[in-house]
C-alpha cells in the first residue's frame, strides 16, 4: 500500500524531476521538424507570416464554423507535415481547450447570458437555464481556442527553434536580442542537465532527497550553485565569443531562400483568410 | 626575431587577485612551432592559453604578440582586436562553453562572419571544415545533442573556419575515445604540416611525442619547472614523477601482476 506520508516526502524531487523532463522535452523535440513534409519544405519566415494571418482570422472571425474550416485546413497540414494526428491531437486538445471549456461554462446559463432557453434542469430546488446565446458564445470562445492553440503548436512542431528565434529578426527585433535568446535557449538543456546530475549525485549519496524540510534546502542550495555556474559558464562563455571575433554588434548567418513555393504558399494563405474574413463578414 | 609569435615576460596572473594560477612564467614561441604545455591540474596552463588568445591580462609582466603587446584596452579598438583574433584561435577544453550557437552549422558560421567575411564565403568554409573535419552530417544538429567528441570536433571546425595562423588547443583529447583522439592528433599534425603553429595545453603523455617538438612542464609553483625536446622531457623520469604525470600502472601479463611507471615512451616487459 502507498504511504502517503512517502508520497508527500517525495513531492519536492517530483516536482523537480518532471520539471526538468518538461525543459529538456521542450528544448529537444525537434523530432518532426527534422521529417519530410510540407510545412517542414517551406521557409519559416513564409510559414510564420502565413500562421500569423491564420491566427489572427480567427481570433477575428465571429462564426464558430467558419473558424471549425480553419481547425480542419491545420489538420489537413498536419496530415500533410508527416506528424502523427493522434500526437498532435493529445498535445493541442488536452489541456488549453479543456482548461478554456470549464473558463467558459458559467457562461452557458441564463444568469450570465440571457437569451432563448435550449434546456432546464432542476439541481436540490435550484433551476438552470442553458441558452442558445450562451451555448453559442461557449462553442464560439473553445473553438477559437483549440484552432488558435493548434496553429501554433503546428507551427512550433514543424520549425526548429532556431529557425523560428530568427523569424524574430523579421519583425524588427535586434539581431543581438536574438542571438541572447537563442544562446538562453541553447543552455536551458546544459543546466537542465547539470540540475538532475546533482539529485541523481545527491541521492546515490543519501539514499533519496525525501524528507520535505530537507527537501527544500537541497532546492535552495541547488538554485544557489546552479547560479554560480551559469554565472561561471556565462563569463566562459562571452570568453569564446570574444575569442571568435565577438566585438557587442553579432553578425548571423541569414540562411534563408525563398523559392517559388514559398510565394505560392503565402498567396494561398492570403486567399483563405481574405475569403473566411469576407464569408464572415456576409454571414 | 622575426619569426616570434609570442614572448612571454615573467609573467605573473591571480584569479581575484588572490589565487595564483601563473608566477614568473617565461616562453617565446616561434612561427610554425609545435608546443606543448604540460602539467598537473590546476598549475597553470588553460590560464597561459587564455593569456596567449587576449582574453585575460597579466597582473605583472607581459605578453607580446606578433611583435605588439597585448593590452586591455587595445582590445577595445575592433580592427585591432579582430586583426589579433583573426590570426589565433583557441579551442576550449569545455565545448560546451565554445559551442553557444543554436546549431552547428551557425557555430562555425560565427567566427568568419564576425570578421566580415562574405556569406558566400563562410558557406564555401563551412563545407570545407566540415569535410575536413568528417561533421557534414552534424551540421543541421543541435549542438547539445551531439557526443563530446562530436562537439570537439565540432568546436576545433569553429576556429578552423577562422584559419587562424596559431591554434591553441586545451587539453583537446580528453575524454575522448581513441578513434577521436587519433583524428585529432592527424589534425593538429596536418596543421602544424601546412605551417600553422600549435600550443597545446594537456596532462596526456601518449600524444605529446606526436602533437610537440617542444615541451614546457609546469610544476606546483605554478611557472615552468623545465623545457626542451619532448624526447628528453618525456624520458626523465624524476621530473614527470615530482610533477604528478606519471604513476604507477599494476595489471597482468601471462597470469601474474606486473607494476611499472606508467610511461608513454619507455618500452617494457
């Protein structure tokens, strides 16, 4: 039988651990970037500009069916970028549109939006009222949700990190902001590492890093040396920037090629919006 | 001389100000020399290479490079600076710290493009080391997803890109597996072969006989206790012993235990 008192024990190294998996998850899933696909043949700067139209048509659009197309065209994407729908599915419906869905069902019953009843209930002597404005405001908001969180995970899937921190150059931010996120970026994983090689020295030493108040001071002292070190490695650092010509302006390369079916893309993109902008603006 | 690269002047370096890492060290370094530094941990000489490269200053003494001192503040002025880097490179001992690009390909691209090289030429490089270097196929990858020698070999390409005239290399095969340090013993002999002068910093004996025609021995004191052919400081025994860079090695041979001193160029029995 499990101990909760054990279970409580270990909060702090769970908490930790997972922590850690989730960084170093993030930092690498480059997995499907890297496939054959078309959204992976496309050059990101195209594909950003196109994603951020699709984002922003709909959160503008009013009418959740057009949006729904919108959700469908990511899916074909996906279908077409070589990532597993199940996967995409688990990672976009999961948590965002659920989380919004509880957000947004107050909203549903006539004390919050009144309108035409669709469905009453009577709950120990109190009565709701669901109403179609309600119900059509709630499908309307999770709609929105799920399609704009889908177009972004879509895009994040399909580009590596890199690529996508230099798309940043695009929209006027400095080419040094750029290089310093990418360089925290590309050490996030380092320190990820270094953090969960210090538990796992901690606990082949002491067994387990179980006790809470004890917990929280090999947290504190692990937050304090891994701040010297990033302290440490980030004086290094600069070291080998300087030892590679670094002067404070950083020139990068600017690897990207547009080709024709980057421009054909883009016009698609323009087209799909202009349309569901003009079939929303008609409906 | 014309041909000296660097003159080193009884040069003195604390860390803080108050943890000696260089006392009284003294070393000139010709045009096309194959150095190496050698020595315990902790005596010294990733700091010497660092002085060597600019990046740090003496606290006494001095250092010349290519017939000019090497100052602070003259680090400061760009071309100076760029002039100086473009004409030494220094490939850590951690990759970690050397490799801050998010790719590789983006690694090796940041020196040359840093001195203003033309993309179509830092393309045209980076193929080229990456032949040189066995890497095309690492290019794309992130750098913390690759092996350590992997990433060494992958941070040495980041300064050939540069094609700098003097490499200084910081304890290049350590931890690494033989293939990789035989791949990079071939490099730093080609190099030094197409006229390159290579300052190594390193506690591994085996390699010295091929990476060195010259080797200084940093003691405890922190300066440099002896110098001359490697041959000759690889032979004496007594001065690798005092110096913590040999020990005594016990395994078998023909079923019964053997002890000597673990020495890279004494044959034994």
């Amino acid at each position: 039988m499990s101990n909760p008192l054990h279970k409580k024990h270990h909060f702090i190294e769970r908490s930790i651990l997972s922590a850690l998996a989730f960084l170093k998850d993030a930092t690498t899933s480059e997995e499907y970037a890297n496939r054959k696909g078309f959204l992976q043949s496309l050059d990101p700067r195209f594909k950003t500009i196109s994603f951020f139209s699709f984002l922003v048509t709909a959160v503008s659009l009013k009418s959740a069916v057009l949006i729904s197309f919108l959700y469908g065209f990511c899916l074909i994407l996906v279908l077409l970028s070589s990532i597993p729908v199940r996967h995409f599915l688990v990672r976009t419906l999961l948590f965002i549109p659920l989380f919004s869905l509880f957000i947004v069902l107050p909203t549903v019953f006539s004390a919050m939006t009144p309108g035409d009843p669709v469905w009453s209930f009577h709950v120990a002597g109190i009565t709701g009222i669901i109403t179609r404005p309600g119900v059509d405001g709630a499908v309307l908001f999770v709609v929105r949700i799920a399609t704009s969180v889908s177009l972004v995970v879509l895009l994040s899937l399909s580009t590596r990190h890199s690529e996508l921190l230099k798309v940043l150059r695009l929209f006027g931010v400095p080419q040094i902001f750029v290089l310093t996120v990418s360089m925290c970026y590309r050490y996030l994983y380092l320190f990820a590492t270094m953090v969960e090689n210090i538990f796992t020295a901690i606990k082949s030493r002491v067994g387990v890093v179980s006790h809470q108040r004890h917990g929280q001071k090999v947290v504190a002292w692990n937050i304090a040396n891994t701040w010297n070190r990033t302290t440490q490695m980030s004086e290094e650092v600069y070291m080998a920037m300087l030892s590679r010509g670094y002067t404070g302006e950083p020139r990068l390369l600017s690897k990207f090629h547009a080709t024709p079916k980057d421009w054909l893309w883009l016009l698609c993109a323009i087209v799909i919006c202009a349309f569901l902008f003009y079939r929303g603006h008609t409906l | 001389m014309s041909d000296i690269i660097f003159e080193v002047k009884d040069v003195h370096y604390s860390y803080l100000g108050k943890f000696p890492a260089l006392s009284g060290v003294n070393m000139t370094i010709r045009s096309g020399e194959k150095i190496a530094v050698i020595g315990a941990n902790g005596t010294g000489k990733s700091t010497l290479l660092q002085l060597l490269d600019g990046l740090i200053f003496p606290d006494r003494g001095r250092v010349t490079a290519f017939g000019e001192r090497l100052l602070e503040h003259s680090q400061d002025n760009e071309k100076a600076a760029h002039r100086f880097r473009q004409r030494v490179g220094l490939v850590f001992q951690n990759a970690d710290i050397q490799l801050f690009c998010p790719s590789v390909l983006e690694d090796i691209a940041f020196g040359p493009l840093q001195f203003g090289v033309a993309e179509d030429e830092v393309n045209r490089r980076i193929l080229e080391v990456a032949e040189v270097l066995d890497i095309q196929h690492l290019l794309d990858r992130v750098p913390h997803q690759l092996s350590i020698g992997e990433k060494r070999r992958v941070a040495i390409a980041s300064v050939l890109a540069i094609d700098p005239d003097v490499y200084l290399f910081d304890e290049p095969t350590a931890g690494l597996d033989p293939l990789t340090v035989r791949h990079i013993i071939d490099f730093i002999v080609n190099a030094n072969q197409r006229g390159k002068t290579i300052i190594t910093a390193t506690h591994d004996l085996h390699i010295i006989g091929e990476i060195a025609d010259t080797v200084y021995v940093f003691g405890w004191n922190k300066s440099i206790v002896s110098g001359g052919s490697s041959e000759s400081v690889l032979n004496d025994r007594s001065l690798l012993e005092t110096n913590n860079l040999i020990h005594m090695h016990r395994h078998h041979h023909d079923g019964r235990e053997h002890v000597h001193p673990h020495l890279p160029l004494e044959p034994h029995d």
